[in-house]
C-alpha cells in the first residue's frame, strides 16, 4: 500500500515525538497521552489498554476504570 503524503502536519515545536511519527508513516494517529503502564500512547492504544483492563477487572468483580479523555 503506497503512503500517501502528509497535508497537515502536527507542529514540529510542541509536538516533535508525534510529528517525527506521522513524517514517517505518512498518518496521524492524534496527540500521545500517558497510558496506564506509564508509557506514553496513542488515544487507540489508550482505549485498548481500558478496555483490556476492564474485562479483567469485571472477571474478578470490581468496578470498571472510567476513561479519562
């Protein structure tokens, strides 16, 4: 699959991790956050994490972690 090119870069200044990403890939995956292991992800890794962990949590019959945004 051919990359295409990036119109609307983030800005290199304030966002140089997440612009040096989408340079390469050639897609923006939105502004990074701290993910609950401590590590820094993407808002769809953020999800997944949530959501992983809230099916855990409801195996062993606990409240569900509300998702920040």
């Amino acid at each position: 699959m051919s990359k295409k090119a990036r119109l609307n870069l983030p800005d290199k200044d304030k966002h140089s991790k997440l612009y040096a990403v989408s340079k390469k890939s050639g897609r923006s995956s939105g502004p990074l956050r701290m993910g609950l292991t401590g590590v820094m992800v993407t808002p769809k890794m953020y999800k997944s994490q949530v959501s992983h962990k809230n099916k855990a949590r409801a195996k062993a019959g606990l409240a569900p972690i509300v998702e920040t945004n």
